[in-house]
C-alpha cells in the first residue's frame, strides 16, 4: 500500500499535471491527496492525464475564487470507495485496499493560515472524529508546525503550536515519522508543514509503515509518500521469552535436548538448542489469541445453557478451570508484549496489552534503518545497506598481512648447535 500527499501549488498548467504523472509512476501509488489545487472543477480527463489509465477515480473540493482545493483520486484496481464527504478545507473517503484486505477512513485537509479559522477546523474535526470507529490515516498541508524546532529560526511556542499537539491527541493521531526536517521551504523560510498521521490500528497492522520526502519541483511543498511494504533484513535473532520459565514444562524440554547435544562443543550446542525451542514455543504459546478465542467461545457456551436450568457440578468445575487458563494466557500474552516493547512504566498485572503492542511496534519503527553513510557515500536501499554494513565491518576486522620485524635478518652472532642445546639441559651440581 502506497499512498502520497502534496501540496502541488495549483494544478492548471500542464507542466504540474506531468510532475504528478511522474509521481504516480515511479512510486507505485494507489491513493493520493493533492492540496491546493486552485481547480473549481476536476473532469475525467483531468484525472486520465495523471494516471494514464482509465480505472481511475477521484472525489474533489472546489477551490474558491482561485484559491484552496481539494482532490482525492486513486487507482480502482488497488483502492476501492464505499463513502465520501466533501467540505472546503477537507475531504473523507471510506473504503478498502483490496490487495491488503483493509477497510479505513482517509482524510486529506487542508488548514487555513488564520488561526483563528485553524482552531475553528481543528474543532470541526474533533466532532466528526467521534463518530468514526474506522482506522484513519489523515494527512495534507496543516498550514502550522508543532514544535520549535520545526520551523527555521523560530524563537518561542506559539499558541497554534499548542493547538495543534492538543488537536493530534484528541484525534488519537500518531504523527509518523519523515526522512528530513523540514517539507515547506521559500527563500530562507522553511516549516514542517505538512504531514501523514494515522491511528494506532495502523500501526498494528503495518509494523513496517514509512514515510519519505521525494523531490519537489514545480511547488515549495515536498510530497510525501507512504509505504507498508514488509523489508526482510534476513533471519531475526533468537531471544527467549520470560512466559517460558513460567511453563512447567519448560526446564525438562531443556533438559532432554541438552543431553541428546552432550557431545557437541558448547558455542555449538547453543546454537542448535534454537530448532527445538522454536518448535517448542510455537506448539506451547503460538497463536495465543485463537487458544483466548476458543476458551472464549467455551465460557461462552456455558453461560448460555445456565440461561435454561441451573449449572451442574461438572459445569462448574470446567468452568473454573476455563476462567484459569483465560487469565494464564491473557498474562502470557501482556508479559510477551511487555518484554517486547521494554516498557517499565506499568506495573505487573495491568491490562494494557494493545499499550505494549503499540510501544513495541513505534520502537521498531524508531530502530530501523532507512539509510546508512560509509565514507561520504549515503546508500538508501535495502541491498546497498546491507552489503555496505558487511563491507565495514570486514574491513575492521578482517586480517591484514604486514611484514614484521626479523632480529634474524640483523647480522648479530649466533650461538653453535652445541651451545644452543646446552641452553636447553637439566642444572645438575657439576
């Protein structure tokens, strides 16, 4: 799923429709929101001329008196509308990307430079944001930053700083991460003025979601561009799990297979212990949310042959054995994300697994690597990274033959065989 914003600073001129065709095509889009189009209206042959193609639809806002405007198009074959709502500063669109089988909101807006009229749309969205139970992914130009740092030479908080983090939280927005700092640049002015935001449902979904800058031309804005495309860095590393020392089971699993390896040299040993412990974890603690399902589905049962008659002893007991091994594999399943996310904030017990999950996930976001610079030379894909990580670390501590000093080569004199084995013989009284 690949899904981009721009503001393209108006897109009459046929030079702004060929950057955005282009956009299109290199980067594999499936939706995208144009801001500030400066379009009263956008015909099919508007949309054809920047997908080249004809299953292509779109839903769009006017601009008004030459300035603003709104267009949401994407490709028919990848994303797939089932509602719209259109208002001047921001468009909706419910539907579902088909290759990914996942149904969200999109939201692309477009906020005025007025403040007063910014808070006004920051409130608008607060009461519509209440009545959605949809993911949304909202993204445009917010017309405003949210820390100092994000605007050149900015020298205090401003109030629409305030505003807007406020706004971010009570939307449950999580803003992702870009490759630069800045998106808005003019002469020595730059801002971070456009964003992607989405909801934590996202991030639980596509762990690998990222968020890149592409070059800017014809506009002072940088589009930016979305991808949930999985990245392999080859195998993951071998951990274990706190919940395996509370199996009971655990330490005699360990137990029979170190023996079978008695004979193998230790580093080896450790090292083939990972097949059966892997095997071990998941047949005992894979896929524990169906085991919660099923157990679910057991109590479920329960309760509703005790809506006709009175519970037997039999179902009595199971029930009570049922309850256990919910709360066994409920805490299970939060100790395993909490190790997971290393989150030390919560107490043992608490029932914020969907919490650690979502730690977890933003750590990973945080730890990838998305470029790598080796002696001047940046290097972005993922097969350049690699062998360029390889290549340092092996001209590091790769040997080297040096030639090395020889006292042989000196000419000094050199002791007879006789004495030299006399060197070498037991001290005796004579």
């Amino acid at each position: 799923m690949r899904i981009a914003t721009w503001n393209i600073r108006g897109l009459g001129s046929a030079e702004k429709k060929v950057v955005v065709k282009r956009l299109l095509k290199e980067e594999h889009i499936d939706l995208i929101g144009l801001v500030e189009t400066k379009h009263k209206d956008i015909t099919i042959w508007d949309v054809r001329k920047l997908w080249g193609l004809q299953n292509a639809e779109w839903v769009h806002s006017p601009a008004v008196n030459g300035s603003g405007g709104l267009v949401v198009t994407w490709n028919s074959d990848s994303f797939k509308e089932i509602s719209s709502m259109v208002t001047q500063r921001w468009v909706y669109i419910f539907g579902k990307f088909l290759k990914e089988n996942f149904a969200c909101a999109v939201c692309v807006i477009y906020a005025p430079n007025n403040q007063r009229d910014r808070l006004e749309l920051w409130n608008n969205l607060r009461e519509f944001r209440q009545q959605l139970t949809s993911p949304l992914l909202l993204m445009g130009d917010l017309n405003e930053v949210m820390f100092m740092e994000e605007r050149r030479n900015a020298t205090q908080v401003t109030t629409g700083m305030i505003e807007l983090r406020d706004w971010i939280q009570d939307m449950q927005l999580c803003d992702l991460p870009i490759n630069q700092q800045f998106t808005w640049m003019r002469d020595n002015a730059a801002s971070r003025l456009d964003r992607i935001m989405v909801t934590s449902e996202f991030i639980e979904k596509f762990q690998n979601m990222t968020v890149k800058c592409k070059e800017r031309v014809l506009s002072d804005h940088f589009p930016l561009v979305l991808s949930t495309s999985e990245i392999s860095w080859g195998p993951s590393p071998f951990r274990t799990l706190d919940g395996w020392l509370e199996e009971p089971k655990f330490m005699q699993i360990f137990q029979e297979e170190w023996i079978q390896l008695a004979s193998m040299p230790f580093e080896q040993k450790i090292k083939a212990m990972k097949r059966p412990l892997r095997r071990w974890n998941k047949e005992v603690f894979g896929f524990v949310d169906d085991k919660i399902t099923v157990i679910q589905s057991e109590l479920s049962k329960l309760d509703a042959k005790e809506q006709g008659q009175p519970p037997i002893p039999a179902d009595i007991y199971r029930r009570k054995a049922l309850q256990a091994q919910m709360w066994l594999w409920i805490a299970r399943k939060e100790r395993f994300w909490k190790q997971m996310s290393r989150c030390k904030i919560l107490n043992e017990g608490d029932r914020n697994t969907k919490y650690f999950h979502l730690i977890a996930t933003m750590r990973r976001k945080k730890q990838m690597i998305e470029k790598v610079v080796v002696e001047g030379q940046e290097y972005t894909e993922m097969g350049s990274i690699r062998k360029a990580i390889v290549q340092h670390f092996k001209s590091h501590y790769s040997r080297k033959e040096v030639s090395r000093f020889d006292i042989r080569n000196l000419g000094l004199s050199r002791l007879s065989e006789e004495l030299s084995q006399g060197l070498s013989e037991e001290v005796t009284k004579e």
